[in-house]
C-alpha cells in the first residue's frame, strides 16, 4: 500500500494571521509612544509660556524704573496680560514669590557685597559722586513672577543696578 503524502495546507494561513498579530501589536506600541510624547511636547509648551512670561514680567519692570524712580517703594506690579480672548483665563505679571499674592519684593543690596569697593578707579567727567565715593547708582534684587489662570506659575529673581 503506497500512502501518499498530503500537501501542507493552511500553513500560509497561520503565518499571516501571526505576523498580522505582531504588526497590530507594533503598531500599537508605535501609537502609545506618539501619544505620549505628545503630552510631553503640551506640558513643554505650556512651561515655555509660563517661562516667557515670567521674564516679560522682568522686562515690564525694568522699562517701568523711570515711572517708579526703583526705590525700596516700587510700586507692587501686578498686569494682567491680554494673552486669551476669555478675560478669566489671562495670566498676570506680579511681584511675589510662589502661592503668594502680588508684594513688594524689591530689597536694597548692599554695594560692597557686590564686589563694589570705595578705592575703585572711574573716569569723574560727565558723572555725579556720590558720598560713599564708589560708582554710583544702587543695587535691588527683585523677584517676579507669572501666574496662569490654570495654577502654574513660573518665578524670577534678578539683581539689576539703578542710577549714575
């Protein structure tokens, strides 16, 4: 009796059905990744906006020093920013520091911790001496910050020299 061998079938068939089955898990993986790196890139985005404004809220301060004549009384800054058609969703430039409402957080520095010295050399035309005989103009550490409408809130803190 002669048997004869049957022809492999539906093998063709389980090999596509397992390689389709890899590629939908592939494909998956590939389509969880891009969602999270989309997530990653909004909460970048919004960090940088928070970022930016905090330091708009620096340059705001700074181009407002001829307003306020930057003594330990400067004026409390607190702007809201035209940055959404809806006014309860606009963020604000304020002095503070974190969780706090806008304050005063312009302190006077001491010259000489700055590396200021009364010996200093300085060309005297065209300058108005001051009594301590060092260069002139005084020294403020301001801290500013911005508040979104959603809580996040990003802060700066600077020293700048004001005066001759």
């Amino acid at each position: 009796m002669h048997l004869r061998k049957r022809a492999p079938r539906g093998n063709a068939l389980m090999l596509t059905l397992i390689s389709i089955a890899v590629l939908m898990v592939l494909v998956g993986g590939a389509i969880q990744f891009t969602n999270y790196n989309r997530e990653a890139t909004a909460e970048k985005l919004r960090g940088d906006r928070v970022g930016s404004c905090a330091d708009a809220a620096r340059r705001h301060l700074l181009s407002r020093l001829r307003l306020f004549r930057a003594t330990s009384e400067l004026q409390i800054l607190n702007t809201t920013l035209i940055d959404d058609p809806d006014p309860s969703a606009r963020s604000q430039m304020m002095t503070g520091h974190y969780g706090s409402p806008a304050e005063s957080t312009v302190v006077s520095v001491n010259a000489v911790s700055m590396g200021e010295a009364s010996k200093q050399s300085r060309d005297i035309a065209n300058t108005v001496t001051d009594s301590g005989g060092t260069l002139g103009g005084k020294y403020y550490r301001v801290v500013v910050k911005c508040h979104e409408s959603a809580g996040r809130e990003s802060e700066v803190e600077f020293l700048f020299r004001y005066g001759l």
